[in-house]
C-alpha cells in the first residue's frame, strides 16, 4: 500500500500493510480535509470580525440563531451519510456501479430535503429570535439573518452530498480544494455585502472602496452566494469528473428500497441525534442569553474561535469514515478495526497540540474576532477552560466517524444525546446563575470528556463491527 493510498484489490486479497503504512493513509487521506478545515476556520474568523467590527449588537444578533443554523446544516449531512457510506462499502466492494446509482438517487433524495429544510427554516425565521429569549432589539436582525441563510440550505445539502461521495470513494482532494475555494467566495462576497466601504491606503494615497452595507444580512448573503456556486463545483466534480463516480452510463434515478432501507437506517439514528443536540445547543443559547450582550456575543465568538482546535479532528474524522467503510466492503474487519483505532489515537494526539495553541493565543485569537475589550476578556478566559478538553473531544469525533463508516449510528446517537442533556444542558442551568459564562464552559468542557471517554468505551469494545450495516 503506497503511502496516502488504501490499495482496495490488495486488501480484498488478504494483504495486511504495516501499522507505519497505516498512519501514513490516515495522515494523508486527512491533510486535505484538514486543509479545507483550517480554511473554513479562517473564513468564520474573518467573516466574525467583519460582523464583529460592526458592534457587540450585530455579533450576538447572528449569535442567537446560530444554533439553529447548525441544526438545519446538520440535518442535511445526517441525510447525505446515510448514502455516502454505502458508497464507501460499495467502492471497497469493487461494486462502483452500485455506486452510481446510490449517488443518482441521493440526488433526487438531497434535492427533495434541501427544499424542504429551506421552507422550514423561512417559516420559523420571523419568530425564532423571541422563541430564543433574544433581546427584543436582536430580533429583526436575527430574523432576516435566519430567513437569507435558509435560502442556502439548499445548495448546502447538495454541498455535503458532493463532499461526501468524493471523499467517500477515495478522493480526499478534490472536494477539499473546492471547499477551501468556498471560503474565498464567502470572504469576497462578504467583503463587498457586509460593510459600506472599506478604506486603503497605498503608498500614502487613501482609496475608498465602496460596498453593499448589508450588515448581518449580508454575512448571510454571502454565505448563500458561496454555496451555490459551491454546490454547483462539487456536483459537476462527481457527475463528471470522478474517476469511480462519474455518469458514463445509463441508471436509476428513481429512488428504490434497496437503497433508501440502508440509508434510512443509518440515518434515522443521526437524525434524531443532531435534532436533539441541536435543541441541546438552542438550550445552551436560551441558558447564556439572560447573561447579557457581552456573553452571548462572547460565547458566540468563542465558539468560532475553538474551531482552529478542532479542524484537525474533522479531517481524521472523514478518513476514519472513508476507510473504515472501504475496509468492510472489502470483508476485512480485521484492518476497520485497526484503522479506527489508530485514527482516533492520532487524532487525539494533534487534538492535543492544537489546544495548547488555542491556550497560549487565546488572546490574539480573540483580539482578530472584535474590538469590544469585554467581549475579548471574556472570551479569553471560556477559551482557555475548553482547551482542557480537546484531547476527549477528539476522540468522541474521530471514533464517531470511525462508527459511521461501519454504519453503526444508533448507539453513538445514544451516547451523544445522554451525555448532551444529561450532563450539559442539566450541569448548565445550575451553574450559569452563579458562575455565568465561565461556568457554562466549565460544564461545556466536562461534557466533552465524559462523552469522549463512552465512545472510546464504544470503539475499544468491537461490538460495533458486528453491527455495520450491509449495503445492497
């Protein structure tokens, strides 16, 4: 097995590669994924201080939904997994065929769900910042934010379908790539939607560069602009130009049973999971916003900023997906197993390291993200707590993906909701009277741990192999 590549045929055949060959794949398969993570990051920092510099008010007016916008999101992925690990096993099958036609019908399903996730989304916009317990001032901004952004879901769901079947079928670069080229779309489309004008000096000469002046309208613009064109890049990528994925051929487009039963059963579990979650979060908002504007406009900030920590466990999490899904397809669960693993020890390894980054920049970090000095004070210090908790953050990310590849969802959304409500959201609503922001985060990171330590419990166990969903 050549170094960055998982040599399916090989594996099919019995060949077992070395624990350093092994590392090798995981390292590679993830940089690229990492690549688009870090981009991604950076975008949601200069899209932050963009909104940022605009005052703590427009800050925690897109704060307060933001949960909201996660659920939605995450809806769409849940419903695009259920289809992309059954091409992973079907590619590390040999059955790139079978493939095909899981990806034409995911197509019609995605499409059918993006649309519907976008009428949802614009129905509720209007009430939704009252619903959260947002400062009646928040509330027209926040609604008009929810109601653009919802527009996006759309492109969004065929977004994450495209990502998934690339990534899927082996191909960590090029949705990577087109993804990292989003962020520059959002920042451009930003850049001319959100202020009114931006001032240059070159040379001694000052240059004023006008612009919409849409305000938190549009951050949200921009985000739609960018994942359309997004959408469209991705899609054109796989129906295309995909080596094992491509539309050479006739087939079905018509979704059948032998594709929705499998897609439906690893999906209906992280269904249920990110609604929960994602109601977990809207809690976690509801429970911060009585703190004030400097809270919730920290808070919100503070979660963007942690994610220069957790982009590296994304990029692990995709390649712990892809190849524990080819691993079974190819009826070697000897080498799922070693390779969920070894990915999760690795990703708990550069988790680490990347929290001690976030610990001794959280004040740079902060200081990009806003002017407002309390805010930075604040959010400095809830950085600081969750850096404690990156290493089982991790490894509850990476065995997550590990699980998903072998289609085993139901347990792990388990574990997720028990530990989110069960220890989050009851541990939050004890303290953040007493101990305010610091002390939701303070749970925030105990939570993580806890959850961390049940899905290493989960993958160390090897029951989950025995319940890997088979594909049609």
């Amino acid at each position: 097995m050549a170094a960055g590549t998982l040599d399916i045929d090989a594996l099919r055949e019995g060949a077992t590669p070395s624990r350093a060959s092994m590392a090798r794949t995981v390292l590679a398969l993830s940089a690229p994924a990492i690549l688009a993570e870090l981009s991604t990051t950076l975008m949601q920092y200069i899209d932050a201080a963009m909104v940022g510099s605009l005052g703590a008010h427009a800050t925690a007016s897109i704060g307060i939904v933001e949960s909201t916008i996660w659920l939605l999101d995450g809806l769409a992925m849940s419903a695009a997994m259920g289809f992309t690990v059954q091409v992973a096993q079907l590619v590390g099958a040999g059955r790139d065929e079978e493939a095909r036609n899981v990806l034409r019908q995911a197509i019609v399903v995605l499409v059918a769900f993006g649309a519907i996730l976008a009428a949802v989304g614009m129905g509720v916009s209007g009430s939704l910042p009252r619903w959260l317990g947002a400062a009646p001032e928040l509330y027209d901004d926040s609604a008009r934010y929810v109601r653009v952004c919802s527009l996006a879901l759309l492109p969004l769901a065929l977004a994450r379908l495209g990502t998934g079947m690339l990534q899927c079928s082996g191909d960590m670069r090029t949705p990577s790539m087109l993804n990292v080229l989003s962020c520059l779309f959002d920042v451009g489309f930003n850049a001319m939607l959100i202020r009114d004008g931006w001032d240059i000096t070159l040379a001694g000469v000052s240059v004023h560069l006008p612009a919409a002046g849409l305000g938190v309208v549009g951050a949200a613009l921009g985000t739609l602009l960018a994942q359309t064109v997004t959408a469209c890049l991705l899609m054109w990528c796989t129906l295309a130009r995909s080596e094992r994925l491509a539309l050479r051929e006739r087939g079905t487009w018509m979704p059948q049973l032998r594709t929705l039963r499998p897609a439906w059963s690893m999906s209906w579990p992280m269904f249920v999971e990110r609604v929960v979650t994602s109601a977990a979060y809207v809690a976690c908002t509801a429970i911060v916003a009585p703190l004030g504007v400097v809270a919730v406009a920290a808070n919100s900030l503070a979660i963007t900023a942690e994610a220069v920590c957790y982009m590296p466990g994304v990029g692990i999490e995709a390649a712990a997906t892809t190849l524990v899904g080819q691993t079974l397809g190819a009826r070697r669960k000897d080498m799922a197993r070693s390779f969920a693993r070894l990915s999760t020890v690795l990703g708990m390894l550069v988790m680490s390291a990347s929290g001690l980054v976030m610990f001794v920049l959280a004040p740079q970090i902060m200081a990009m993200l806003t002017p407002d000095a309390a805010v930075q004070e604040l959010g400095v210090r809830v950085l600081r707590i969750e850096a404690f908790a990156e290493p089982l953050f991790a490894a509850s990310m990476v065995a997550a993906g590990a699980l998903r590849g072998a289609g085993d969802t139901l347990i792990p959304s388990i574990i997720s909701l028990a530990s989110m409500w069960g220890v989050r959201i009851t541990l939050m609503r004890v303290v953040a009277p007493r101990w305010g922001l610091t002390g939701v985060w303070r749970v925030m990171a105990f939570e993580l741990c806890v959850r961390g330590a049940l899905f290493l419990w989960r993958l160390l166990h090897d029951k989950w192999l025995d319940r890997a969903v088979p594909v049609g």
